[in-house]
C-alpha cells in the first residue's frame, strides 16, 4: 500500500510539474477542469444519485473546459509564469469568480463548522444542499486556481499549496508520534489533536520561510501585511484544510464508505487528495481579491 501511495504521489507530481512549468498554460487550466470533474463527480456519487453525478459532471467537464481554453488570454503569459499587471481574463469571469469565493468562504466558515460539530454520522449522505455546495466549491475552487496561475505563476500556486501540505504531513507524522486525545472521534477516529497542532506550526514555519522567496504566495502576503498577520494567515489556512479533510471523512462516513472512488491507486480518489485544496483555495481567491481592491 505505501509503494503503490509513492508511486502514485510521484506519478501525479510529475504531471503537475510537466502541465505547470514546462508546457503551455491552458495545460494546467484543463488538468484542473479535468480533475476538478472527477472530483465533483465522486463529490455528487455520494450526494446525489448517481445518473444526476454523471450528468452534472459532463455538463460541468464542458463548460469547464470551454472556460479553460476560451476564457483566458495567454499572450500575457510566459512558459516560466510572468504575468502583465492587468487583469489578463475576460471579464465576465472576475464577477463570478468574486460570487463563488464569497459563497465558498461561507460555506466552509459557516456551514461545515456547525455540521462538524453535530458530528451527525447516522444522516443520509444524499442532500441537495450538499450537492450543490459540491459544484460551487469545486467549480470555484478550479477558477480559482486557473486565475492565480494565470496572474502570478507557478511557484506562487506551489507555495500556497505547501502550507495544505505540510499541515496535512505533519498532522499525520505528528499525530503518530504524540498520539493523545482525538480530533473529531465521531467523524475520523485517526486524526489527534497533537497532529492537529503539529500542522498548524508546520503551515506558520512554511509561510515563515517562503515569505522571503520572490512569486510566493507568503511574500505576496508580506507585501502588505506585517509577518505576524503573514503567520496568522498560514494558520487559518491551514485549519480550514483540516476543515475540508474532516468534511470528507464526514461524508464517507455518512456514505458507508473508506474513500471516495478508486482512481489513484494507494490514495482513493481525486476528491480524497483535493479535499483540503477545496477548502482552502476559495480562501486565498478571497484574500487576493480583497488585496486587490484595497490597495
């Protein structure tokens, strides 16, 4: 299982880099509406039934991939990431993309919180609610990361993606090694407060160190926030990627299921490995935005 989970996380890293840094940039936007697809129909399989999973992410595939090559200029971009100052997409992406991160924020501060802390593991898993919070989530979550790619580059994606990654590895590794009282023991018995804390001083010390590496999400942070706001931003961050991870188990664990479909072998599904980038990433798109428009 561990070999088949390297292999895999290898594999996937090696599609990452060639669609991110060495091809065109509408290769990582389509990557995204590809994966983003699958996720939201592993999401929908567990919410919904399962001809309207199907039907919903086909027709989502479509207009995701029509956004993807249609939607974006790339005469602005250079293969290592350079963007213009300007806004480089059409612009009747840039309301729905401030729609989307507002009604994701939402969610994952409002609403998962308060189903998380019922901690209701006995409720059907099938919900309309559920559903379409399913298409907003992901479908803004890949705009999201299509828009930050295309205005600062790879390595600004990359590192803000670090701080899911090193709260997700160090919550794991120290959650092993502390042990001690349970997270959510209804909703996932295997995650510990210790691991809990472990990744979120993981998340700060990551923004602590990209914060002074030109193009990364931290130092663009810093650009107008002093570093205390810079580490308390990688702590939030990293608490709602812990959020969308315990929001999965939750509804798995309504599902009756261990994860979410078979297509990566040793790591389930694409929604198993992006449960926490969903949860984030709205966060970020809302972030930048605001930074935007205040200065």
């Amino acid at each position: 299982m561990l070999l088949q989970r390297i292999i895999t996380a290898v594999v996937l890293l090696i599609v990452l880099l060639l669609v991110s840094v060495f091809f065109a940039p509408v290769c990582f936007r389509i990557f995204v509406a590809i994966a983003s697809a699958i996720a939201l129909w592993e999401w929908l399989r567990l919410t919904a039934s399962a001809n309207a999973a199907r039907i919903i992410a086909v027709v989502y595939l479509l207009a995701a991939g029509w956004t993807a090559v249609a939607g974006f200029d790339d005469t602005v971009v250079t293969g290592t990431g350079a963007v213009s100052a300007d806004m480089p997409w059409a612009g009747w992406i840039t309301p729905i993309a401030v729609a989307v991160a507002t009604l994701g924020v939402l969610f994952w501060t409002v609403a998962v919180p308060l189903i998380l802390h019922r901690a209701d593991t006995q409720r059907a898993s099938v919900s309309t609610l559920s559903s379409l919070a399913g298409i907003v989530v992901i479908g803004g979550s890949a705009l999201a990361l299509a828009m930050l790619h295309q205005q600062h580059g790879v390595w600004f994606i990359f590192s803000f993606l670090g701080v899911i990654w090193c709260a997700d590895t160090f919550a794991y590794f120290g959650g092993k090694h502390f042990g001690g009282a349970r997270l959510a023991p209804a909703i996932s018995p295997g995650k510990t407060r210790s691991g809990a804390i472990c990744g979120l001083i993981a998340a700060v010390v990551w923004m602590l160190v990209t914060m002074y590496i030109d193009s990364s999400f931290a130092s663009y942070v810093h650009q107008y926030f002093p570093v205390p706001l810079v580490l308390l931003v990688g702590a939030v961050l990293a608490t709602y990627s812990m959020i969308g991870d315990l929001y999965e188990s939750l509804i798995k664990r309504r599902a009756g299921i261990k994860d979410s479909s078979n297509l990566l072998p040793g790591h389930g599904g694409v929604w198993d490995r992006f449960d926490s980038i969903l949860s984030v990433t709205p966060l970020v798109l809302a972030l930048w935005m605001l930074i935007r428009h205040f200065h």
